[in-house]
C-alpha cells in the first residue's frame, strides 16, 4: 500500500503540490475512525444511489440540488408521488425516476432499521464487521439485500465511505484527482 501511495503522489506531483494530494490521501486513511450520524449514512447511501452508472461531473454538478430535494431520511421517507412529481420537474435535478424512488424506498428502510437498532451506526455495529472477514461479508451481503442500489459494486463504495475496511482503489484515486484538479 505504501508503495501504491508514493507512486501515487510522485504522479501525482507533476499536476499539484505534493501536500495537496497527501492531505486528499489521509482523508482517506481516516474514514475508519469517522462517526457517522443517522442523516450522514443517508447522504452517503443517497449518493451512492446517484453515481452508480453515472459519470462522477455529472453528480457532482448537481449535488446541491440532489441534497435539497433530498435532505435527510426522515423527510425523503415521508415523501409522496406529489413530491416525486415535484422533484422530477426540476430541470436542475437527475430526473431518473429509479434512482428517485430508490432513495426514497432506501430512507424507508433506514426509518425501519433506526427504529429496530436505534441509529445506523447501531445496525451496522451489529453486524462486528471490524472483527471477521465473514462478519464484512454478512453485513456487505445484508445492505445488498436490503438497499436498492447496492450492489456488487456499489457495495463496496458505501462501506468504503462509511470506514469499513474494504477498499476501491480505483475509485478513490480517480475521487482524488479529481477534487483537487
């Protein structure tokens, strides 16, 4: 990894400060010892939602929007086909009607596990995922189960981002460059 890491930077380096792409690297060391509150699990699972099949600028561009018309679990799982309506007339929004009511079904869930476990941070503990590979595997194979739009890839970005130890490195390299270019 280290080694990955100084190509990285030594890359990297022809483009921007060298303290610039070691400061977007540990952003990354440190993702597992984040806590996360209920609404951060949302946002990141609702991105999730938004970047799988899509390219990244085009998120990114809309990001704001995606976060106003979707603000949190508890407001996103009251929502109704008049505010699907709604969202989908925004010409500034992703209007993909799936990924709509996906974020949408996943916030419902989210309301279901919170009140089961008390927080996300709770059911995902419940799971020691820390403690086994197999324990990783059940809780990886459990959001698949649970969540629309997690996936055999997409999976892995939201455990990634919500610090568990699995990595995509692809994905987190290209995230750098380009937040900092």
């Amino acid at each position: 990894f280290h080694a990955l890491e100084d190509a990285l930077v030594q890359y990297g380096s022809r483009h921007l400060p060298t303290e610039q792409i070691r400061a977007a690297l540990d952003r990354y060391k440190t993702f597992a010892d984040r806590q996360l509150d209920d609404d951060q699990y949302f946002t990141i699972l609702l991105f999730v939602v938004f970047y799988s099949g899509f390219r990244a600028a085009t998120v990114t561009a809309r990001a704001d929007t995606i976060k106003r018309w979707f603000p949190d679990w508890r407001s996103v799982a009251a929502y109704d086909d008049g505010d699907v309506a709604k969202i989908m007339s925004d010409p500034g929004m992703i209007r993909n009607r799936r990924k709509i009511d996906a974020c949408i079904e996943n916030a419902r869930v989210m309301r279901e596990l919170i009140a089961e476990h008390g927080s996300m941070a709770q059911y995902i503990a419940s799971f020691s995922a820390t403690e086994s590979f197999e324990n990783l595997l059940l809780l990886k194979e459990e959001l698949e189960a649970r969540f629309q739009y997690l996936g055999g890839v997409t999976v892995y970005h939201f455990l990634t981002d919500i610090g568990m130890p699995v990595l995509k490195p692809d994905r987190v390299i290209s995230r750098i460059f380009e937040r900092l270019g």
